[in-house]
C-alpha cells in the first residue's frame, strides 16, 4: 500500500469526527476540488508541473467518485492490520499523515508517486 491507511486507527481524528458529523455530505464537490494554495500545501505540490498534474486530476475527478472516496474514508471501520501488505508513507503526507510504515520516504507527500517515483520504484523492486 502506497500513501494509504491500514486500519481506520490510520485516519486523522478529525477525518473521522467529520464522519460522525456527516460534514463529507454536506460540502459541496466545488470545495474539495478547488484549487487554490491550500489546496496545493495538503497535496505536497510545489513545482508548476506538480501544480498543473493536481489542477488536471481534480478537474477529471468525477464529483460522484470523490463523494463515495471521501465517504469511505471519513466512515472506515477496519481494526484488522492485514500481516501479508507492506506499506510505503511520506513523512511530509498531509492527507493521511505519516504514523507507520515498513518503508518511509522521506519528505514524501500524498503525491510522491509522482516526485518520489525513483525511491518508491527501488522499494517495489525489493518486494518482488
């Protein structure tokens, strides 16, 4: 698992109180995908390349699918820590903030699939 929680002891409180509130069905899907320097701080962008791939992806993201994603992760109930994964988390991750993981990139943030792709790719090919 890349950047992702392994039981809902993973998700941020305030995720989760924001679940129990119903705060993720009442916010308008215009919110979460504007783009703005919030915006690009929670995400970990920082170069105009970053900031173009993030604007581009939350444009195509359908308003359907991120109700159901941030439904689903605001409401998460799994406690079972599955042994057979591995997981690999940014220090620097804002949306899911770092806690554990077998293996951490440093300064890494939610999109370090993009910045990070030479480390995370050499910690894919240990696991083979």
């Amino acid at each position: 698992m890349i950047s992702s929680a392994k039981t809902k002891n993973d998700i941020p409180i305030y995720y989760r109180l924001a679940g129990q509130l119903g705060l993720n069905k009442i916010i308008p899907t215009w919110i979460l995908k504007s783009v703005n320097p919030l915006t690009y701080w929670f995400f970990g962008t920082t170069t105009k390349k970053q900031k173009d791939l993030l604007k581009e992806i939350l444009k195509e993201t359908g308003d359907k699918f991120l109700k159901w994603a941030i439904d689903k992760i605001v409401n998460w109930e799994n406690v079972t820590e599955l042994k057979n994964v591995k997981t690999i988390h940014g220090t620097a991750d804002k949306i899911l903030p770092f806690k554990t993981a077998d293996f951490k990139i440093i300064n890494g943030g939610h999109l370090m699939i993009i910045d990070k792709a030479d480390e995370l790719n050499g910690i894919l090919k240990k696991l083979r």
